[in-house]
C-alpha cells in the first residue's frame, strides 16, 4: 500500500482546485462572454430586481458543460443571471448559457432558456415547472411601476412590482397557458379532450400552480 506524505496530498489537492478554477474561468471568460453590471443599477427604485439574495447554484453552460457551486442570483427586471465572480458582478444571458440552477427558498429551481416564448423570444430564462412531451413554463419578470405604497398627494415614486406568466412548449411550439376552452384548444390541439377529461377526473383548477403541474405530468404518462 502506498503511503502518501502531507506535504505530497497538499500538493495534489492544490493542482486539483488550481484546475477546477482554471476551468471555471474559461468556461465563463472565453466560452461564455459576460458583460459587467452596476451593483445598484437602480437606488431611486422601491424594491429590487432579484429573485432573492446570491445563492449556490448551477450554471448549465451547455447540454454537456455544467459550472456547480458558484454564486448566482437571477434578476428578473432583466431577465439575467448575474454571477458573483470574485467579487466581479458579472451577467449572462439566455443567448449565452443553456440555462441555470438556483434554490431560492430552499427547493431547487430549473432556468432555461432556448423556448420560442411569444413577445420573448428563444433568449429569455423560463422555469421548467415539469419536462416532457408537452413542457410547462412559468416566466417570472419584474417591472417598474408607480409604488402603490406611497402616500396619497405625495410625489410619485417608483417600486419593482412582480409579474408571471405560464407557458406550454410541444414540439417546436410555445403557446400561453391559459385556461378557457379556446385558449386550451391552441395549447393542446387534439389532445384537448384529453386535457378536458383530466381535468374533470382529478378536480383539477388551472389557476392553481400545482394543479396546473399535476395536469401536464399525467398528460405526459
């Protein structure tokens, strides 16, 4: 049995951990260009643009590159991942990465960017709430209004206010999940019916997130 000496491990862990950022960096500096951001983009705004602080996550560079455990946040006003890299805010677009993993409140969330969304396009990060056959997305967005907290005859400011939006993907097809029977019709096509009987089996509401997963999850078995 050989017997390495401290000094010996010390010594392969460091070429280790030298390689693994070696990696990371051209990955992200030479594969993935980002572009530099402003920490507070936007101080005379109530709120801010995030989904949540920076978190540990995943950046899904390609179908065969993954980035693990780097700090990311998504900010939702410009619909980008920003990547804390040494103290360097750096953003990436859905043009520029598959798409991310991010546990903003304690549960894993998938981003991913490539869907056709309408009024979007294939650039923008969309959650994947359930993949298959049919895919449902949920797009979640942030914009700047008039703050509906400011007191009344005071001089208007402006707040972030939050927005979301479902979508189904199927084949090459993205089309807004809505839930009107002619809305569900463009949605699902022939498989409507379906869709419809689902629907009464399991007591379904559509406005309901996960009840909209439930459906989409049996419409794919």
């Amino acid at each position: 049995m050989i017997k390495l000496c401290p000094f010996t491990i010390a010594i392969c862990l460091s070429l280790f951990t030298f390689q693994a950022l070696g990696q990371v960096e051209t990955l992200l500096d030479v594969s993935v260009p980002g572009a530099p951001l402003i920490a507070n983009a936007y101080p005379e705004v109530k709120g801010d643009p995030y989904m949540g602080n920076f978190t540990q996550g995943a950046i899904l560079v390609s179908k065969k590159d993954t980035i693990s455990n780097i700090a990311i946040r998504f900010n939702l006003f410009g619909n980008m991942l920003e990547v804390n890299r040494l103290g360097e805010l750096m953003g990436y677009s859905g043009k520029n990465i598959l798409g991310f993993i991010i546990e903003p409140s304690g549960s894993k969330e998938i981003y991913k960017s490539g869907f056709d969304l309408p009024k979007l396009g294939k650039g923008t990060f969309a959650q994947v709430l359930t993949e298959g056959e049919y895919t449902l997305l949920k797009y979640k967005s942030k914009y700047i209004s008039d703050d509906p907290s400011a007191a009344y005859g005071s001089q208007k400011s402006k707040a972030f206010q939050s927005k979301m939006e479902f979508f189904i993907a199927h084949k090459e097809t993205v089309i807004p999940f809505k839930t009107k029977r002619k809305q569900l019709i463009d949605a699902f096509g022939d498989d409507t019916p379906k869709v419809l009987d689902l629907i009464g089996k399991m007591n379904l509401d559509l406005r309901d997130e996960e009840d909209m997963v439930k459906l989409i999850r049996s419409l794919n078995n």
